[in-house]
C-alpha cells in the first residue's frame, strides 16, 4: 500500500513546523509507518524529510524512539 499524498504533506508540514521552531530537541515517540514493512517510497519519503530537518538544525539532537 502506497502512502497517501494526504498524510505524505501532513509530514512534511510538521517537519517545516518543527524546523521554524528551531527547538533544543527532536523527540519522536511513536510509529512512523503503519506496518511493518513499509513500501519503499514511504521510507524515502521519511529519509528525506529527516534528512531536511537535520541540514536545517545541524546541532539539535534528533532523537526517534
């Protein structure tokens, strides 16, 4: 099952929401996909988008549990 384009710019809106917080940590404390095995894209989806949030806070813990 693909990822919704809905709930893809819902994740990248929190990430720019977070960025323009520029707070002193990122904690993420649940499930970032609905299964198991996630399809491909998805999982590129998210790589990307964290890896925008850390070139953009370079110096803030990003932490996912």
């Amino acid at each position: 099952m693909a990822m919704s384009p809905e709930l893809r710019q819902a994740f990248r809106a929190a990430v720019s929401d977070v960025i323009a917080q520029e707070p002193d940590l990122v904690l993420v404390a649940g499930d970032l996909f609905h299964s198991v095995r996630p399809p491909n894209p998805a999982i590129l989806d998210a790589f990307n988008q964290f890896t925008r949030l850390r070139q953009a806070l370079p110096r803030t813990p990003v932490v996912l549990i």
